[in-house]
C-alpha cells in the first residue's frame, strides 16, 4: 500500500509527532513506530496491521507514513477496522486524532532508540539539551532548626512540576549516590558546606553553585531521565532519611 496520505488535512498534533521523533526529517523505523503506538493501548496485533498498512515495503516510514498510521490509529481506537479507505471519507476534513497520553517520555524514548543503535552518537543538541529541565533553587529566608540552625532551599522543577524543600546534605546524600550511581561518568562537584567566617555572599556563592549543579545533572544526556535525579527533584522529604 502506498505511503502517500491523500485523504483530509493534517492536524497540528500529527507534526508535532513527527518533529519529537524526527527532529532532523528522519524516517520512523519500526522500533520507534512500535514506542508511539504502544500509547495508543491497542493490540499488538492492530498496531502490526497498521504498519503494514502505512509501510511503504521498505522498513521504515516517511512522514506521509506517520501521518496515515496516526489516522488509522485514531480510527482502530474508535473501534473501526484496519482501511485505508475509511480515511476517504474524510476529504476537505481534518484527520482523526488519536488518544497517545502524555507526549513528554516520548522524546526521551526517541533519543534512547537513537542511541541504542548509534552508541557513538550524543543524539541531542545543545538547544535540547537545554529544554530537558529548567530547576531553581532558591533560599527560603528563615533558618530552620531549633538548636542548630541550618538554610533550606526551595528546589522547583519544571519538568516534574513540584517544588521540594532541601538542605545542603541532602544535596550531599544526593552527589553521593550519584557518584555510585554513575562511576564512570564526570559529576560536578558540590560547592563547600561551610567556611570560616562564612557570610552572605559566601551564602549567596552557594545558592548559584547550587542551582548550576542540579542544571548540570539535570541536562545530562545520560542522568536526565534517571530515577535518583527524578526522586530528589519531586520527593517531598528529606533525602538523609530514606
């Protein structure tokens, strides 16, 4: 069947698809056709029907592809069968859209797949690099503590849309997990918890030291999406307890 989708107008929503899994124009292989519609909660064997069905016969999907596989995806969950000329009937209409969830992991699983097959590959840019996250770290102004008082920071992250509360040792219980963690891979350092004579810019000197590490960690290619790095950014509690 041809891969050519000559029936209705693309939505928004299929290129959006389309610009997450295929930044740079690629084509769609079957194993990042199988990470989309594995959303959509269809059959495995619906969703092997609908790549036949978009497939061009050469492994992989053009753009035109993706588009009619979205359609069919759309239809199939409407409880319809598996033919391209049902989308006949939408001439001069938009497309189906279909039901695929959250679209946030999607990306991640894109570049993971990337990765699996080109190892020497980084598979992101700099620019997307940059949007994994956005965290900030800011200093609560009242020290906490009856007897020893000690600084809290609000800790907000974009991505996990929470806030937590934090002192310096759980970012300490925090790098050293990391440094388990990932052996082998260069974490940036922690700023100093004290010094003599410590005053408010050596405060200050802190909070950005802070805030440029959790950025850091947060923008790795590699500890990104890990659940350590998810855990202290969205648990509410203190991490030396757990």
């Amino acid at each position: 069947m041809a891969a050519d989708l000559t029936f209705g107008s693309v939505p928004p929503f299929y290129r959006e698809i389309y610009e997450i899994v295929c930044p740079n124009q690629e084509q769609v292989d079957q194993d990042m056709f199988v990470a989309i519609l594995v959303k959509s909660s269809l059959p495995r064997s619906t969703i092997i029907q609908i790549w036949e069905a978009a497939d061009s016969k050469q492994g992989f999907l053009s753009r035109n592809g993706l588009y009619k596989a979205l359609a069919l995806t759309a239809l199939a969950q409407q409880g319809k069968n598996i033919n391209e000329k049902l989308l006949e009937s939408f001439s001069g209409q938009e497309l189906p859209k279909p039901t695929l969830g959250d679209l946030s992991d999607l990306k991640a699983a894109s570049v993971r797949l990337k990765r699996e097959k080109s190892p020497n590959v980084l598979g992101f840019t700099y620019a997307e690099l940059s949007e994994l996250d956005t965290v900030k770290v800011e200093l609560l102004p009242e020290k906490k503590g009856l007897i020893l008082k000690h600084v809290e920071y609000e800790v907000t992250s974009q991505k996990y849309s929470c806030t937590t509360l934090r002192r310096y040792n759980d970012f300490l219980a925090f790098h050293e997990l990391l440094l388990m963690r990932f052996p082998y891979r260069c974490i940036p350092r922690l700023p100093p918890k004290k010094m003599m004579g410590a005053n408010r810019e050596f405060i200050e000197h802190r909070l950005k030291c802070l805030r440029r590490y959790l950025n850091m960690i947060s923008h790795h290619p590699q500890m990104h999406d890990d659940k350590l790095v998810q855990f202290f950014l969205s648990f509410s509690g203190s991490v030396c307890q757990i």
